[in-house]
C-alpha cells in the first residue's frame, strides 16, 4: 500500500505531507489504533510478533525519495534507496518467518541475508525497469558509473544498446547477483516453513536477470518476465533447497 501511493494510478496527487499522513497512520498501528482492517491485520501481526517500527519509516523515507529524487550520483546513494525501498522488507519478514532453533548463525547473520535479498530484487528491478523509468524522466543508476562508462542520459533516454551500455549491463547484473549470493547464506537459518517461499521467490527473480542477458540486455523497450514454464520448474527446485537446508545441493 505504500508503494502504491508513489506508484499507483494516484501517484501524481501524492505530496510529501500525504506521505506525513501516512506514517501518523503507521504510529497509529504500532500503537493499537487501526484505522482499517488492513491496518487492523498489521496491528494484530504487531502485537503477536517482534516488529520493530523502523524498517517501516524507512520505507515511508523511500517513497520520500521516489518524490523528490530522480537521479543517484553513486551507488552508496543507490544503495540507500535500495534499502529504503526493499531491504527494508527483509527486515520486517525474518521476526514473522523466525529464526530456526536449531540455528548456529546470528542474528545480524540472518538480518544481513534478509537485507542482501532486498536489495538484490531491487537492484533487479531498477536493472529490469530502465526503460519505463526513463520514459518517466528517471534514472536509477549510479551516474559515476554511467559516466565512467561514457554512458549519456540522452542514450539511455533513446533506448540504445551499444556495446558501452551491455558492458555496463554485465557490470550492474554482476552486482545484483553478488547480492543475491549473499542472501542465500541466511535461508538455510530460517523457521523450515519458511525455507521454501524465500528460496522461490530468490530463484524466480534471480532469473529476471537472465532474461535480460537472453534479450541481448536490450532492456529499454523488452520487458524481462519469467514465463510459467520456468516459474513451475523453480518450485521443486526451492523446494529441495530447502529440506537440503543449503545452496549447495544444486
């Protein structure tokens, strides 16, 4: 629903203090006064599970961003947003998913693999969407990197796949999936009936980014999906990852 209020069909209404509003409502629900049943059935999971209010603000803060902010200098900028708007997310599952018992990892290890796998789907996502975003006048890549790599927003706003920009492409995937390695690490330490969603969900996305490769990196006017073959193929796959509890059984 957050997410919705930058990017949904009222997005261009939205202003900073909708968004104000919107995190009142949000101290409201960590305080037991829902306004909705929405925010009743966060103030119920609140009030049975150890939630911590800030990974939420931290959202509200990226869709600040999304407001005010349509270019990133660096990546430790994008990195920022990436949290904000997704890792954020990694944050608030793993008290409701819970940490095995039998777990030797701690804590911060487990958190630490929650937050990569945000910001590896983010991070797929920003690759994915380049197009889209430009045509909204955005550019959600490190404009060091981009500069380095002799990169202009005017290329990026004609949709051009020169040789440069699959270079820089590679690069970006690169990084994504260094993340999404990351994440791996802590599944295998998650409550057993959480194993097989999170290593699922980290399969089919990871697999956007081969899509990406398979479309010659041409990811300005082709739409990276996963199709339903490949989807039902990843669900015995996560499934055996998880009873195996490790990434290294395939």
């Amino acid at each position: 629903r957050t997410d919705e209020l930058v990017d949904g069909p009222n997005a261009s209404h939205i202003t900073p203090r909708a968004l104000d509003t919107w995190e009142k409502r949000l101290d409201n629900i960590f305080q037991g006064r829902p306004y909705d049943l929405f925010d009743a059935a966060l103030s119920h999971t609140v009030s049975n599970y150890p939630l911590g209010i800030q990974p939420f603000k931290d959202m509200i803060e990226g869709m600040r961003l999304d407001l005010l902010k349509t270019r990133y200098n660096n990546f430790d900028e994008l990195y920022l947003y990436c949290y904000y708007v997704a890792g954020t997310v990694g944050l608030m599952s793993v008290p409701v998913m819970g940490i095995a018992s039998e777990s030797k990892a701690s804590n911060e290890t487990v958190y630490s693999a929650a937050l990569a796998l945000g910001i590896a789907n983010q991070l797929t996502n920003i690759i994915r969407d380049v197009g889209e975003d430009g045509r909204r006048g955005r550019i959600y890549l490190p404009q060091d990197e981009l500069a380095s790599a002799g990169i202009s927003e005017d290329e990026i706003f004609r949709g051009l796949v020169s040789n440069k920009w699959k270079i820089f492409m590679k690069n970006q995937i690169k990084r994504a999936r260094m993340y999404f390695d990351e994440a791996e690490k802590g599944i295998a330490e998650l409550e057993e009936a959480s194993r097989w969603p999170v290593w699922a969900s980290l399969l089919l996305y990871r697999q956007i980014l081969n899509v990406i490769e398979e479309n010659d990196y041409n990811n300005f006017t082709e739409k990276a999906y996963v199709g339903k073959a490949k989807k039902f193929v990843s669900l015995p796959l996560a499934y055996g990852r998880a009873i195996m509890g490790t990434s290294k059984c395939f």
